[in-house]
C-alpha cells in the first residue's frame, strides 16, 4: 500500500538477489532465446541529455501529470526519478526501484538531499519488481529492458501493479540485446505474449533509441501458455 504522506522509503526483499521462482525449481515461463546485457551505467551523464531534452520529450510523450503515482524501474542514479517527482506533484507519488544494492543507496542519499518527499525507494528481485497492487498510472524502464534476465516472468509480474488505465514505458536503443537496446519486433513480441498492447510508438530525437507504450488488454496468460519470442 501507498500512503498519503511518504517520505524516502527503503523497503529491503529478503529475496533481493533471488529470482522469481525458487532456485530448486524449474520455471514455468519460457526460456528467453536472447542473451542479456550487464547492468551498465552508460547513461549517467544527466547534462547530456537533459541537452537533447530526453526527459521532456519522455513524459511529455508519456503524458504525465500532476497527482499520478509512477514507478522508475531500473532508476539507476534517478535522473527520471528525480525530475517526475515535482512533476507528478506533492498528491503524486513515485517509488524508484533498482536491484543493486549500492544503487539504492547512493539514490536514497540523493533523494534524502533534494528533499523529495513524495518518492519512495525499493531494492527490486530481477524478475519480480514487487510493485503495489492496482497502483500504478505509469511505469518507466529506461534504457533497462535488455538487462532483464527473463522477461516473460518480469512483465507478468509486473502486470498487477497497473491501474486499469496505466501504462507501461520503455526506452530503448534499437539494435541487439548484446549490445544494450532491444530490436523493436523482439520488444513488442515479448509485451504481447504476456497480454500487452503497443499504443504509441516513436523514434526519439538526435538518438538512435525509441519511446514505447504498453497497456494491459485482456487476461493475464498462464506462465506455462507463454510463447517464447526470437531475436
């Protein structure tokens, strides 16, 4: 649950570093047929793109507005979380989650520092954010989605946490998961085998990376009626 006044919060998993599924047992999602790239911090130089104005053209095209509860997944040193928080407002609400440990709190540090009372912090599992039930108007993964080990089980755990009209943004550079992006077809294959739509979809300005927006139309699927997707 959310509450009405929340300050930095860290909420710490006992089973941060695990998956999904208990490590003795088989997963019934599908195999992932594309490798995954490391976590990587090539996108920490905040003044490069606020330069080719990424975060306003993100939520601009995300249509963020005051009073939403988002989620930064993958939020890294928080250059989204930290400029969605006087964007959605002091009614507004946003819980920034990353899995790596420091991560988290060099971001707490931050957000301690600016004072920005209306986010929270969550150490994530890599397959199961975690995230409140029915909470959600958006959910951000920027530049992260190819460092999710299998995307089927995170995008179905995911699912529960949106609103009935929320959505779901990814950013990405469109070339190999090897190479830190995510092809488009292989990005839209694996949303819509776990019961995703695309609405909109956009090349970002001066970038060789795309802006993406789901919805979650339909039942969710069993994990075992899951397709696999191929690069």
């Amino acid at each position: 649950m959310w509450t009405r006044a929340l300050p930095v919060l860290l909420l710490l998993p006992l089973a941060a570093c695990g998956g999904g599924a208990a490590n003795n047992q088989a997963s019934p999602f599908p195999e992932p047929h594309r490798p995954v790239a490391p976590i990587s911090s090539r996108y920490l130089n905040e003044d490069s793109r606020d330069r080719v104005g990424e975060f306003e053209t993100v939520s601009r095209l995300a249509e963020v507005r005051e009073r939403m509860f988002v989620a930064d997944i993958g939020a890294g040193g928080g250059y989204y979380t930290v400029r969605l928080s006087p964007l959605v407002g002091a009614k507004g609400r946003v819980l920034a989650e990353d899995i790596v440990p420091q991560t988290i709190q060099t971001l707490s540090q931050r957000i301690t520092r600016e004072r920005l009372d209306n986010v929270a912090i969550r150490l994530g599992q890599p397959n199961d954010p975690q995230l409140p039930g029915r909470s959600l108007d958006r959910i951000f993964m920027i530049h992260m989605y190819h460092e999710i080990a299998r995307p089927s089980e995170f995008l179905w755990n995911m699912r529960p946490s949106l609103k009935s009209d929320g959505r779901v943004i990814v950013v990405d550079a469109d070339r190999p998961t090897s190479q830190h992006g995510t092809p488009q077809r292989l990005l839209v294959c694996e949303f819509n085998a776990v019961g995703y739509t695309l609405t909109k979809f956009e090349r970002l300005p001066d970038s060789e990376s795309y802006f993406a927006q789901f919805e979650a139309r339909g039942p969710r699927p069993e994990p075992s009626a899951i397709p696999a997707c191929n690069p």
